[in-house]
C-alpha cells in the first residue's frame, strides 16, 4: 500500500524560525549593546551560546528565534549597524 506524499506548507513571515549566527564587532562597535536592542526592536528572543570580546574585537555566537521575516529584519539590521554576520555551520555532534 502506498503512502501519500507529505506536503510541505510554503514558509510565511510568520513561520518560527532558530538560526545561529557569529556576530563578529569592529573595535568602535564593543561597547554598543546589539544583543539587548535585537531582543527589545524584534519579535526574537536571543540565545548568547559562545562570546569573545576584548578591546579589539568581539566576537558572538548568537542564537536568534521568532518569526522568519523577525529573523531577517533583526539581521539585516545588525548588518546596518556595521556588524558583520555570518551563519554558524552547525557541528554534527550538536544535530
């Protein structure tokens, strides 16, 4: 007997989405409170999971949930800002 194939829904803005990202700042940009104002500007919550910071640069793995198009706003709105963002390649162990 055969089984029908599962369809997909299309994603919306709306559909939640969990993306990692390195947040990586230049040395003017340390002291500016990215992460508090992503959280308070977008529907996401934030997620530190990894940080590095020092007077010379810092660098952040930040997880980011909400809806998609919250996601993308907040990202390219860090990207605005003068952060760089870089998708995280996820580790096999943690998948």
């Amino acid at each position: 007997m055969a089984t029908k194939p599962k369809t997909r829904k299309p994603t919306t803005g709306n559909t939640p989405e969990q993306t990692r990202l390195w947040l990586m700042y230049p040395p003017k940009l340390i002291k500016k409170p990215f992460i508090w104002e992503v959280g308070h500007k977008f529907k996401v919550t934030t997620n530190i999971r990894q940080a590095s910071v020092n007077d010379e640069i810092g660098i952040v793995c930040l997880e980011l949930n909400g809806p998609r198009a919250e996601v993308k706003a907040a990202i390219k709105w860090l990207e605005k800002a003068g952060v760089n963002v870089e998708p995280v390649e996820i580790n096999v162990i943690e998948s």
